[in-house]
C-alpha cells in the first residue's frame, strides 16, 4: 500500500515539473528495465537498438529503406534485388558488403527461410525462390533478418554482438546491459550518450525504480495497464499488434479437424479478455486485427459449449499437453483455456514451464506495419506454415484468411497491445512499428 | 368558371413544388458520396439473394458520423428495391446485416447475407475523404495558417513521408531541402511536381536542420545542411526547353558559418552568422561579426528593431532560455518559459510592430504557433496560439518578413510545409 502510494506521489511531483518542448538535447543515460532478456525475439529491447534490416518499418508501419536504399523484384517476385546503402559500417569498423548480409541472413535462418538461395553480386543481394515472394521486403523487417556481422575482416567471428545500429554493446554487468551511442551511425547519432537496460528485473520493481528516479522507461504488461493508468504513470502504448493464438498439433487425435473445431469452440475469449487481460486490446477470432483488415468482426468470438461437445462428438482424445510461452499473465491465460478445455470434455494438462512441444501452444503473434497481406504472411512464416499471401483486395484476403482458420490449427484470441511507462525526464518517446521503444530518438530534458 | 381556373391553378403549383422537391431529393441522394458504394453494394446482395424480401440491419464501425447512417440506410434500401429486394419485413427468413467498417487503408462496407443456416459475406470498398480546419484568433494579431500545396515526386507518388529542412519559393518554382537532396518543384493543377533533383550528401542527423535562403534577386539560393553548402542558380533554359531545366545547383563540404538572420532590410547580406555543431544540431555560440558578448550555445535567433533604433539580438538556447543582446549586454526574457526551440521574427506592422512567432507545445501531442512583442525584457502574447497539425520541426522568416515557414510532422509522421502569416486583428 505504501509502495503504491510512493509510486503515486513521486509521478505526481513529476508531472508538476514538467516543461515546455524544445529541441532534443544531445547526452545523458536512458536507464530502462525489463522482465525479460533484452536479446530475445521478437520484442528484445537491444535487437532493435544494436541492429538494422534491409528494410525498416516507421511508426506508421509503411516500409522504409534501411540498410538498402532501393530493392526491385522480377520474374514475378521469384527474384528480388536489394541495393545496400555505401558506406556503412559495423560497430567495430567492419565495411557492410552484401557478403557480410548474405553471411547473416544465411546465420539468422539456416534451413528454414523464405527463399531457396541469397548471394551477393557488388553491391546487391539477390533472393530467389521457387515460390513467389511478393512480401519479402515487409518480411526482411522483420526482427528475425536484423543484419550481424558474423565473420570480421580476419575472418575471426567478434566478439559480443556486432550490427549497424545507433547503439552498440558496450558492457553486461550486474546484470546490467550497457550500450554506448554509435557516433558514426549511418542514420544520425542518437540523441542519448548510453542506454543501461537492467534485464530480468520484475515488473513491481521496474515501477517502483521508476517512481523513484532509478530508472527512465519500464514495462507495463497489458494487463497492468489499466493499473498504471490510475497510478497516473506516463503510459505508452502500441494499437493492439500482439496476437494471442492457440496453435495446435494435427499429430494424433488432433489431426481429426472436428476435435480441433471443438478446441476452438470452447475457448471462452471473453473470459481471456475481461479477467486476465483486464479488458485491454480487442477480442478477436481472426488472424488481422480489425484496424488492419477491417472485416475481423465476421469471425465470431462467441464461446458455443454445445458446440464443442458436438464435434467432440464423445471421442476420447487422451490426455492433451499445453504449453504457455511466457510467465504471469499468459500463464493464467494458459490455465484459463485448459479449464475451457475440461468443461467441453477433453483432458488437459499444462507442461512444465518452458517446454515448447505440446499438442496446445499458446503462443504470441507479432503483427507490424499496415500492409495486411505482409502481415497475414508473416504470421504464417511465425507458426511455419509459410505459403506466400499474394492477395491484396479485403475480399480476397478475408477469403484466405477464412481458409486459413477452417482448419483449426490456430485458434486466435486476443489481440494484446504492448505498453511502456516513462519517468519525466524522457521525451519524444515513441513507440516503432514493432512495439518496440524507439531509445534512438529519444533524448532527456535534463541532458546538456 | 373563375373559381375552377383557380382551383387548376392552385393544383399545378403544388404538383410543381412537389415535383421539385422530389426532385431535389433524388437529385442530393444522387450527389451523395455515398451513393456508388451503396449502389455497388446492394447490387452485390441483390446477386446472392435474387429478387425477394429480407430483413436490413445497418450498423457503424467506421469513423462515417452517426447522422449520416440513416441516410446511408436509405441509400442501400432504394437501391435494393431497385433490384428486385425488398428491405423490411421481419417475419422474412432472409437477412442482410451491413456493417460500414474501414481498416488502415480504406473505408470498407461489408455485408452478411444469411439465408437460413447459410451465411455468405460481399464487402465494397470506399474512398476515405479528409477534412482539416483552420484555428483563428481574436487578440491583436491573428495568426491565420495556409497549408502549401501537396508536393509530388517525379514517379507520381506523394513524399509526404520525406523529412523537409527548409523551403522557399524561387522564381515561380519551389525549392525543397530534404535531408539528402535539394528539389525544385514546379506547379501544376494545384500541386508542386518535382522536376529537378540535386543530390546533397550532408551528414545524416536525428534532428536534421538546415537554412535555405533566396538571394536579394530571387534568382538564386544558397543552402546549408550540416557539413554542406549548396548554391543554386537559374537561368532562362535556350531553345524552347522547359522552365524547369533552366536550374544548376552545385555543393559542397563546408563548415563555414550559417546565417541565422536577415538585417531588417532583407536585400541586404546576413546580419549575423552562427557555426554550426554537426554532431549536435546547434549553433555553437560562435557567431560573425562578433557582437560583444560571448554567446551560449543556442537553437534559433533573430533580430527585433527597436522604435527607438537599434536593435536587439534575440537568442533561443539549448539550455530552454531565451535572451537578448543589446548594447553588447546579454539578458534573459521574462514570459518565454514555455516557448519551443524555434522562433521567426516576422513584421507584421500590428501591434508592437514586429513580432516573434514560435512554437509552444507544453506536453500537447500537436504543436502550436504564437506571436509575441517584446517591447522590453518581457515576452506579451499578441496572439492567440494557432494549432498545428502535428511538430513544428522547423521554423524560420519567409522571405517576405512578414510571414513564418513552418514544417509540420504529423502523427503519422508526413511532412508539410505551412505559411503562418500575422495579420492586424
């Protein structure tokens, strides 16, 4: 109670101190914390601030250049070709060629990538592929293609992580990230002189770090938003562009699409929504939320119990594993739908945390930028089910979208928004595409 | 006989008035803007169901007002009859529930048709219009906002998206410093349409600046980005070739001093210039000609006249004060704390005579504008402030002196350039 009340009078003296804008000034320590490891994909803090893509999304979720400055495709998408922007360099001075992107992107997928082969010619970096690839560009933002250096110049691999981006890493002590400002970053020089994550820290203490001034930016999961709202924390959001999603096994039993379909009748939606995710975000049944496509609504939300039993049809499946990724709320989550579950006959256990390969997994969709058919395509590429999504028209792509689910090996739920919350020394924070802090652009009032 | 002459009479006017106003009616609908959806819509249904009755529903997702859904209702029931589909008539097994939507891109109308167990979707698609006010004020000045014409790249698309430094109107063509290029636009159809681009590799920075000023003769400009100094230059083309041809535009690394302000008479050379700091977006405090006073490290200046002669240098520092020099004394402006980074001194005759127009936000999420006097050592609003569409991310004194250019982000991050002129109230 005291703790609660602390966080609350320390904002509300912040917020009294608060100044006019004027240009961002250059210096100072952006202090963040995280609950989780700053490396991690999809949303790791540091990816996004030690590496760049090919291509980048703005705030907008349009497609940027990035690392190339231009990119045609020929052969109808079979074959694309990237130009790398000159005079780029990795942190420790390494010139970025298209044999150091092709090395990475090589690293960064192995077997399992979008294209059949990448090679560098000159300045460019050619895909090709068997397939169609009409998104390749929106999916090379993505955080999984961030280019590294795998090989210096001695052919030696570096040490610690080597990118292009405006922060490079610096030191990890005390369980304390530290990133120095990259002076020669080919998109200008941050604004803030380092960046200090503090990672695995819990998310009471991230918050109550930010009352006290001990840090600038901390987590604020979607289900404590509304939390943080009344404890008048400065509260960043981004539209709701995680996907919760139920992706289940076709092995066994579950290969019957009935039993999947009473899987998806009984999960009760709502329940996610109201109780553990405390109304944030939006309910939803299909795979693009309804900002982005606009005809999500048609997909039905509704839990249908009878339902369930009847495409059960009596069948005995066994027992049936689910696995969560994550902790705190997603765990909760987790028990909710198992208990669904049981109430429409199947026998459901959770699995230990951590474990990944279950016949359930209730798993997190990242969707960026605002082109539904990239989006719908990279979703596909997340749960290994990639197939290119040429459609462009609503119609079509509702359509396909519509196939998609029939077959009932992802449930959708819930889309989640991500959240953040700031002390009053930051400012022109904003939130990138991905959910992800935009830290470079970001500077501090008290800075000189 | 009389009375039956009148009586016709009487009955021909109101068949005319009645005709009209049906007219009118049918005439309005048809002018509706959503009068082609709604016929492409229902023509879609009238596919799927075939000629019958069903029952409508309408409902609103969409940013479309509430008043304008009845209206819509009607559109789409009219052109269902049309077509052989009743609307109405809930005892009918048939349904249709439409439901105005829109995603990121588009306005998108989609319909539900269920009949019995069986439930097929249509959806049209709808062109999203756009509307945008204007703020005026009622104090002594007026600031009145003029947004410039769209500008439009050589491939047909809009570049709303590329960061704009600084802008001026040369020659009946505009000229655009971007953060990697100089373009010249010519008008056309209401739009600037870029004819000519100059490459200009000055250093990338997360706050790029830049000054683009047109000589005494308007027919040239000299340009400076960070690290860059650009000249241009137009001369008449030869032998028929378009006007647009006729522009050079060369530059070059430079570190050489910026101006950072006309004298009042704005034929004249720069009153003062600043060195810039690359690596930091500001002025370093180092100015030319010297003017007695070792200056802080600031963002913006101008210069006041004085009534009396003289004048005083105004300075915008990257420590948020903003000071004048005069008579080689610096000192601190009352009633600027809550002032922007950027100002233009603009004489607008109103009022205290000159003005200085800067950008004010506080925690706003969109920036505004406002004219201030300042007689003395005190900064009077003279002005109300003149909402902005989003960041005032570069400002300055156009040309004329008497207005300020100002580049806006919005949210979305699209650039455009705003005349803000200061009118006597």
């Amino acid at each position: 109670m005291f703790r609660r009340f602390a966080i609350s009078f320390v904002f509300t003296l912040a917020a009294l101190g608060a100044t006019a804008r004027t240009r961002p000034h250059y210096g100072g320590t952006l202090r963040v914390e995280v609950a989780g490891d700053p490396w991690q994909r999809p949303s790791g803090i540091a990816r996004r601030l030690v590496y760049d893509g090919l291509t980048q999304l703005d705030p907008s979720g349009a497609l940027q250049p990035a690392l190339a400055i231009s990119w045609e495709q020929d052969n109808s998408f079979h074959r694309w070709q990237f130009r790398l922007r000159p005079g780029v360099r990795f942190h420790d001075g390494t010139v970025l060629t298209s044999a150091t992107v092709v090395a990475s992107l090589k690293a960064s997928c192995s077997a399992r990538c979008p294209w059949d082969a990448v090679k560098a010619v000159g300045p460019l970096v050619i895909f090709t592929n068997d397939s169609s690839m009409p998104n390749l560009p929106a999916l090379l933002a993505s955080d999984q293609f961030l280019i590294a250096l795998t090989a210096n110049a001695d052919g030696k691999t570096p040490a610690g992580a080597m990118g292009t981006g405006p922060f490079q890493a610096s030191d990890f002590k005390n369980g304390v990230l530290a990133l120095a400002a990259n002076e020669n970053c080919w998109s200008g020089r941050p604004f803030a002189d380092s960046v200090e994550i503090r990672v695995h820290r819990s998310i009471r203490d991230q918050w109550l770090d930010l009352g006290l001034g001990r840090a600038d930016l901390v987590e604020v999961p979607a289900e404590q938003l509304r939390q943080a709202q009344q404890q008048r924390l400065s509260v960043l959001t981004s539209p709701p562009i995680v996907l919760l999603a139920l992706q289940v096994s076709d092995a066994g039993l579950l290969a019957n699409v009935k039993v999947r379909g009473a899987i998806a009748a009984a999960v009760d939606r709502s329940a996610l929504y109201n109780v553990i995710f405390q109304k944030q975000g939006e309910v939803t049944a299909s795979l693009l939320p309804q900002k982005m496509s606009g005809y999500s609504f048609l997909f039905p939300t509704a839990r249908d119990l009878n339902k369930a039993h009847e495409l059960r049809g009596g069948l005995a499946t066994g027992e049936l594993t689910l696995s969560v990724e994550g902790e705190g709320a997603m765990q909760l989550a987790g028990q909710r739908i198992a208990l669904n579950l049981r109430e429409a006959g199947f026998n459901v256990q959770m699995a230990p945390v951590g474990v990944q390969h279950s016949d359930l997994m209730l798993r997190k969709f990242l969707i960026s930028g605002n082109d539904p058919s990239a989006a719908l395509e990279r979703i596909l590429w997340d749960a290994d089910a990639l197939v290119p999504v040429t459609e462009q028209t609503s119609a079509d792509l509702y359509k396909r979208e519509q196939t998609i689910l029939e077959n009932r090996k992802i449930i959708t739920l819930v889309d989640l928004p991500l959240g953040y919350a700031s002390g009053a020394r930051i400012r022109d924070l904003r939130v990138r595409a991905d959910g992800t802090p935009d830290l470079a652009g970001t500077s501090m009032e008290d800075a000189r | 006989m009389r009375a039956m002459r009148v009586v016709v009479t009487v009955a021909l006017v109101v068949c005319w008035a009645i005709g009209c106003t049906a007219l009118g009616a049918q005439l309005q609908q048809s002018q509706s803007p959503w009068s082609q959806p709604a016929a492409e819509l229902a023509g879609q249904i009238a596919d799927i169901l075939g000629p019958g009755q069903a029952q409508l529903t309408v409902r609103n997702l969409s940013t479309i007002q509430a008043g304008e859904i009845p209206s819509i209702r009607k559109l789409i029931e009219q052109d269902l009859k049309a077509r052989g589909v009743l609307a109405g008539g809930t005892e009918s097994a048939n349904a249709i529930r439409v439901t105005l939507s829109e995603n990121a891109r588009e306005r998108l109308w989609v319909a539900e048709v269920i009949e019995g167990n069986e439930t097929r979707v249509t959806m049209v698609h709808v062109g999203a219009g756009e509307a945008s006010a204007i703020r005026t004020t009622n104090e002594r000045v007026v600031l009145r906002k003029e947004k410039m014409p769209s500008l439009v790249a050589r491939s047909g698309g809009t570049m709303r998206d590329d960061p704009i430094l600084a802008a001026a109107e040369i020659n009946g063509h505009l000229v655009v410093m971007f953060d990697d290029r100089i373009s010249v636009f010519s008008s056309a159809g209401g739009r600037w349409i870029e004819s000519n681009s100059f490459a200009m590799s000055s250093k990338l920075a997360r706050d790029a600046r830049g000054i683009l000023l047109p000589t005494a003769d308007g027919g040239s400009f000299t340009a400076y980005a960070p690290g860059t100094q650009c000249s241009g230059s137009y001369s008449l083309p030869l032998n028929g070739a378009a006007q647009d041809s006729g522009w050079t535009v060369r530059c070059r690394a430079s570190d050489d001093p910026w101006p950072v302000y006309q004298s009042a008479d704005a034929s004249s050379a720069p009153a003062l210039k600043a060195f810039y700091n690359a690596a930091r977006d500001f002025f370093t405090g180092v100015v030319t000609p010297n003017i007695g006073v070792d200056l802080p490290p600031f963002y913006a200046a101008g210069m006041i006249p004085r009534p009396a002669g003289g004048a005083a240098v105004l300075l915008a520092g990257v420590d948020g004060k903003v000071q004048t020099v005069e008579n080689g004394v610096m000192r601190p402006i009352a009633g600027a704390r809550d002032w922007g980074s950027d100002l233009a001194v603009v004489r607008s005759g109103c009022g205290m005579g000159t003005q200085v127009i800067t950008s004010s936000s506080g925690e706003a999420a969109n920036d505004s504008l406002r004219a201030f006097g300042i007689p003395a050592l005190e900064a009077i609003p003279e002005s109300n402030a003149l909402g902005m569409d989003g960041t005032v991310t570069a400002l300055w004194t156009a040309q004329d002196g008497k207005s300020a250019m100002a580049v806006v982000r919005n949210g979305a991050g699209e650039y455009e350039v705003d005349r803000v002129s200061a009118l006597c109230n």
